[in-house]
C-alpha cells in the first residue's frame, strides 16, 4: 500500500469512528435499555431516598429500568468520581447533594474531578434543612441545654457526621456557640444516625429524611432545626436560630450527567424531573420526609452550583474546618 492509500486509508477509519460516537450518544430511540443513577452515599440516606424516588418515576416515564448504584465513601467524591467518569451516552445519571458538588473541594485536600466542568447540569429536586439530634438518655431537651452541658463538659460530648451536610452545621454550631466536643465521621449518615441510636455518639445533624422517622418513632430526640422556620414535618422542633444567632444552613438534592452528554437527552431528563418534582404525590411525600421541593431548568441549576460552590467554600472556612 502506497503512503498515499494508508493516510486515505486512516482518514476514513477515523473519519467512521468519529461520525459513529455522536450517532451512539444520540440514538433517535433513547432510552432502549436500562438507565443507571450513581448515588454517592449509602442506602438508607437521604440522598439514597431521593434517588430511589427519582428512579422509580423515570422508569414508568422512559419505558426502561432504572438502577440505583451506591457508591458511597470520601464524602461522596468516590461517587462523584464514577459519575465524572460515566460514559456520557444518557444511560448514567447521578443524583446528588451539595456535598460533591459544592463542599468537597474544601472538605479534600484532592478530588479527582470537576464539580462544574466534568457534569451536564439537568435540574434541582429539592432542599432539606439539617436536624440535630440527640440520644434520648442525654439529658438536654432544648439546644440551650445541650451548650451548657458541653460547656460543663469540654471534649467530652461526641457528635457524628455522613456527609458534608452533616459535618458543617456540627462544626457552625462548636464555633458559634464557643463549645468544645469531639467529632466522629462516618462513611454515610445512616450509619452514624445507627451509632446514636445505640448511644454509641451523643447525637448528630442528620437529613431530614433519614432522622424524622427516627424521631417520629422515638428513637432519638430532635433538639433544633437549620432553616429559619419550623419543618412541616416536624413543626414542634424549633430553628436552631432561636437559640443561636445567625444559625442557618440548607443542603439539596439535584440531578447531573456527565459531561458531553447530549442535549436533547438532558432536556428530556428536565422535563421528566420537572414532571416529578411537581407531581401533587411526589410533593406530598417530600414533605412528610421533611423536604422541600424545588424545580428548575439546566442552565439554573448550573448558576445555583457555582454559587453554592462559592458559599460552601466560605462556611467551611468560618467554620474551621481542614481538608483532609
């Protein structure tokens, strides 16, 4: 073969492998098989239930299965990371917290991936305040009690956290009402939500959706919440800001793909999430778990994502906390 035929030759290889990925990514059928949706934590979390929620409308929308695939560890970044990843071909989606794509890179010293440039934004699904809760042994019933006994009891308290929506608000509350007590991570919030049930840590801030069933049931006792007003869920447990000045902080729960996935499929994913988050139903279940929904488009949670990004970096900071 001359010089000539070769390079004519490879040209129309690559010319072929070229033209056939974009075909692939956008076949005129999508969905024909079944979808995957990454979750960063582990079952049973809050950002599991709003997953499982998310996937269950997908699969009676699209015609085709939807898998949830937990990936849960590094405050979510192992998660993140597959999603960041994923081939960007509609088949993997990744539902999410303001941890992954908003604290991390102030939480981890490294991360392997881009919050803002390795995703394709698809759309918010909903807000959710952080609940403290204690052990029902401990002997506090108001978040005024609970610092005067950390007061009278420096280091010696312990609270537990799963994500960085749990682990900032611990950290606000040591720094903002001047009390020292010891910090235990744990690799998702239902597992450390298990070890204050059994007394193991003296209590955490948990999601709303992981704790209010436990509260409800009796099983650990809600001390405050971090929104300005009362959860619907709750409406007896008061804002941690009536006790502590200033005291605010909401996570939320959002839908990404990876980067280069294409548009036509994420505008379809937007109007079929935009359908869920406003269905009277799904409404109704988000706020007996104690959340709040909210809808939006690509292009606004992609403006959302950089200013949370920018908000998170600046709690962290105030709040004391070193990479790790």
């Amino acid at each position: 073969m001359t010089r000539r035929l070769f390079l004519q030759a490879a040209c129309a290889v690559t010319a072929t492998a070229l033209c056939a990925t974009p075909a692939l990514a956008q076949e005129p059928n999508w969905p024909t098989r079944p979808l995957r949706i990454i979750v960063p934590f582990g079952s049973g979390s809050g950002n599991d239930i709003v997953a499982r929620l998310v996937g269950e409308h997908l699969t009676r929308a699209l015609g085709q299965p939807v898998v949830v695939d937990n990936r849960a560890g590094g405050n979510g970044t192992i998660g993140a990371d597959a999603a960041a990843r994923a081939a960007p071909d509609g088949y993997t989606l990744f539902v999410t917290t303001n941890t992954t794509q908003a604290a991390a890179p102030s939480l981890m010293k490294k991360i392997n991936y881009d919050p803002v440039k390795d995703f394709a934004p698809i759309g918010r699904i909903a807000n959710t305040p952080a609940m403290l809760v204690v052990h029902p042994s401990l002997p506090v019933k108001t978040v005024a009690e609970l610092i005067a006994l950390a007061k009278a009891r420096p280091g010696k308290l312990t609270y537990a956290s799963g994500s960085a929506g749990t682990l900032v608000p611990g950290a606000m509350l040591t720094s903002m009402a001047g009390i020292d007590m010891l910090h235990v991570p744990y690799k998702s919030i239902p597992l450390g939500i298990n070890d204050v049930i059994a007394g193991q840590v003296d209590m955490m801030f948990t999601d709303m959706a992981t704790g209010t069933p436990q509260v409800k049931g009796g099983k650990l006792r809600a001390l405050g919440v971090s929104s300005l007003t009362p959860v619907p869920a709750l409406p007896d447990v008061p804002p941690i800001a009536q006790s502590i000045k200033g005291f605010e902080l909401l996570a939320w729960y959002a839908m990404y793909a990876p980067a280069g996935t294409p548009a036509p499929v994420v505008e379809r994913l937007n109007r079929e999430l935009r359908a869920f988050v406003g269905n009277p139903a799904t409404q109704e279940r988000m706020t007996t778990l104690g959340l709040q929904p909210v809808t939006s488009t690509p292009q606004e949670l992609a403006d959302f994502g950089r200013s949370e990004l920018a908000k998170w970096t600046r709690l962290i900071q105030q709040a004391g906390i070193q990479p790790e």
